[in-house]
C-alpha cells in the first residue's frame, strides 16, 4: 500500500445479532410413511423492537406407496410427498435510522462527517414473511434404469423488503418500504434415464424443465405501481405492477399510425409515443437444461447444455452504439449520404437521408436528416428499438475424464487418480440478443431485464485433478 501515489484508506464497521429457538420432529411408520416437523423463532437486530420477532414453521410428509400398494413390475419406485412451510427474514443493519459517517478527510483540521446512506430508511419496517405449498411425486422405473422427479409449487411473498427508485431532487436515491405481496407458483420437472448400461459402457441422460410464473397480488397501500429500477439511459424502467408479474419492463416506443407505420415530426425524425407501455417481462418463460453422460471403461465424456427461453431484455449497450454509430443497423441511409458527401465538410447540414415512415398529416415522411440525428434520437428516446427476446441455448460445461487404471498405483499411497479437461461457457448455440451477453444484468438487485456495458462471462478452459488416498 506505502508504494501508491493516492492512498485513501477507509474504516467500515457493521453488526448484526439474531437469537433463535429452533426445534424438529421427525416421525416415520415402517420405513414407508414419514412425517417431519419444525418449528423456529429469530430475533433479529435489524428490525424494530416491535417486530423484530418472527415465527415459522413446516410441516412435511411423505408416502412410498410403492412399498405398501400394489403396483406394476416396470415400476421400481413410487413416492408422493406434500409440504408446507413459512419463511420469515430480515434485512441488512442500519435500514431503520439515518447514521452518520465519518470521512477520511477533513477541513480546517476538523474531520468531515455525511450520512451514510443513500435510502430514506422505514423505522417501522416489518419481516419478511414466504409462505410455500409444495406438492410432488417421485417414480423410478425399469429397475431404476428411468426415472421421474415432478414438483408444483405455489409461494406468497408478504412485506417484501425492497429498495424503490425515487426523486435524486429528495436528497435520496431509494427509499426502503414494505412492498405488500407477490404470487410465485410453477412446476420443476427432472426426468433422468440409462439408455444404455453394460460392464465396461455406460450412458446416463437427464432432462430438466422450471417454469415459473409471478404476479404482484398488492403493494405498500393504494400504490398501484413501484418502480424497482430504470435505466441509465431513462427510457426504459423495471416495474411491480399489481396483476402483472414481477419485474415488467416499461418504456417508450415509438409513435405510429393506424397501420403501424412510424411518424415523424416536422425535422424529420421518429416520434414517440408519450404514454410509456409495458414492453416485455424481465424474467423467462422457462428454463432447461440438458446433461449427457458417456463412460467407456475408464474414460468418461459429459456435456452440459443449459436453456432459457422467454422474457425480454432492455440492452442500453446497443442504445449507446446507436447514438455514436457503432451499431450495424446505422449503417441504414449511410450510402445516399456518402453518395452526396463533401471530401472536406462531410455529410451536407441539410440531411441526406430518410428515414422510413409518415409525417403527422398521415403522408409518407420525405425530410432528408443526418444519420446522426436521426439514430441519435432513436437512441434518447426510444426504448422499444432496443428489448430482445432473452432467448438463448448454450453450451454450459464440456469434459472429458480418464481414471488411471488402479494396477498403476499399486506402488503409490493412492488409492484413485483421475484426470480430466474442463470447458465451461464454451458457446451460444443459440442466441436472439445481439452484440451482447443474453445473461447480463445492470446489476445483482431488482434489474432484471436491463442491461448496460455487461462483460460476457468468461469461458474457461482447465485440468482438474482428483486423487484419493
């Protein structure tokens, strides 16, 4: 640290303190019915005194009737599974009280102090309380050779703690608030099988499926909708809004006709419509993944492939290389304008291109413009020019291992050694959002949906050594 031209050293302090009664019970009745309670009470610091205390249980239970029914020879294994259970949380320190801070630097000798946050804090903040149902049924078949796992899920969400958007004119970025309740309920699905299986070869193949679908049952009072996060280029925002689901993306499009067609205004360029819309869903419709595995004796190959499909994202990158340029699709009316282009002053001030459309009396737009302006305005206005459907296939994970055969270690103090090369993020096989990472996000919060700058996700190449001795 000593060898640093600026050294600006910083003292961060925080505590937390949560107390807890927990208990369990567990019941089972000849190996095939099975009952499980618990039971838990926090205490936790972050909450105000009143309702720092929260309580929750859950009850599950479980049914192997393939051990008491009688079934099928082709079925080796049949369970049936219920459970419900409450979920209550708390939040980071200090969210209930403004504190202060002292900075590393001072004025006239005096240290200087701000407030340390950047949210209006809630002094009566509630817990967070999920409530979940689950229901399920496992089956394997075939002697084990195929097999089923299938759950459906519902879960509300109370109190959410959340950190909304509001006016930087309040002193303020966020405000913390207790934001009413949120519906969660899908289905996971797991199907697993050995399509081929001998003495010296194997193969295993399995196959899963989510999807999940929210919806905002209320928000804190008569608010209708909450603004969870917006875009840098403020065309585009992330909402909750009571009977849609979570995490909607908001934004201008542009104004068009009765036939769809865009209209310009007077200049020359696009117009929007004033009222914003929902433009797409932060979250996808479902998810899947794909795991083949291959043994032949000592050597073994897997492949990952994981899936998403569905929901929409907000990409403020390609925004930013519309407005300077770099985006293929300003390349459009580039070529009348290099036809007419001075070698001195460059494009003509008048404009040279036009762009595709009607003017506001309903007839087709013939103001020339320069690209510039034109995708410029695109790019500051308009948010409906930059939501991708998220879609993407990829290849997740690729390796390949080899255990050294156990006759060569009979002289080591090893008793097994495998090695084995490992790709991961090696490719999108598949991928409907351009130039950038379908799986970026403006940030680890409630952003899902926007994106900015995102930096691919690295692919990595390696050698993995596993030794047991």
């Amino acid at each position: 640290m000593s060898n640093t031209s600026n050294q600006s050293p910083q003292y961060d302090f925080s505590e937390k303190q949560i107390n807890s009664l927990y208990g369990a019970l567990e019941i089972g009745y000849n190996d095939y019915l099975f009952l499980n309670l618990t039971a838990r009470n926090d205490w936790s610091s972050t909450l105000p005194p009143d309702n720092n205390s929260y309580f929750y249980p859950s009850v599950s239970a479980s049914f192997v009737f393939s051990d008491v029914l009688p079934v099928p020879s082709w079925l080796s294994f049949g369970k049936i599974r219920a459970a419900w259970a409450q979920v209550g949380s708390d939040t980071d320190p200090y969210m209930l009280n403004l504190t202060y801070v002292l900075d590393n630097t001072s004025h006239l000798g005096q240290p200087l102090g701000y407030i340390g946050q950047n949210s209006v804090p809630l002094f009566n903040l509630k817990p967070t309380t999920t409530t979940e149902t689950e229901l399920g049924v496992n089956l394997e078949f075939l002697n084990n050779r195929l097999g089923l796992d299938l759950t459906w899920y519902r879960r509300e969400t109370t109190d959410q703690i959340l950190s909304t958007s509001i006016s930087e004119a309040s002193g303020f970025g966020a405000r913390v608030i207790n934001a009413g309740a949120l519906r969660n309920q899908g289905v996971e699905l797991l199907l697993r099988g050995t399509p081929l299986q001998t003495s010296q070869m194997f193969w295993n193949l399995s196959v899963n499926f989510a999807k999940n679908i929210s919806k905002v049952l209320a928000l804190a009072g008569d608010q209708t909708v909450l603004v969870l996060d917006q875009s840098r280029r403020q065309t585009a925002w992330i909402t909750a809004e009571v009977g849609k689901p979570y995490g909607t993306i908001w934004g201008y499009r542009y104004l068009r006709d009765d036939q769809g067609r865009i209209v310009h205004d007077d200049s020359g360029l696009p117009m929007r419509d004033p009222e914003r819309v929902v433009l797409g869903r932060g979250t996808p419709d479902w998810t899947a993944g794909f795991l083949s595995e291959l043994g032949y004796r000592n050597l073994n190959v897997s492949l990952l492939i994981d899936v998403k499909w569905g929901g929409q994202l907000f990409s403020a990158t390609n925004a930013y290389a519309y407005s300077v340029g770099l985006h293929k699709n300003t390349l459009k009316g580039r070529a009348e304008c290099d036809a007419v282009a001075d070698p001195i002053n460059g494009y003509p001030s008048t404009g040279c291109m036009v762009g595709e459309g009607v003017n506001q009396q309903g007839q087709p737009n013939t103001v020339k413009v320069l690209p510039q302006a034109y995708y410029g305005r695109i790019a500051s206005q308009i948010a409906e020019e930059f939501v991708y459907d998220a879609n993407f296939i990829k290849l997740r994970e690729l390796r390949i291992g080899y255990r050294i055969p156990d006759r060569w270690l009979m002289r080591t103090p090893l008793r097994s050694l495998t090695v084995a090369l490992v790709g991961r993020n090696l490719a999108y096989l598949y991928n409907t959002v351009p130039n950038v990472d379908p799986e970026s996000s403006y940030n680890n919060g409630n952003a899902q949906g926007l994106e900015l700058a995102g930096v691919p996700q690295t692919r990595s190449l390696g050698l993995s050594i596993n030794a047991r001795f």
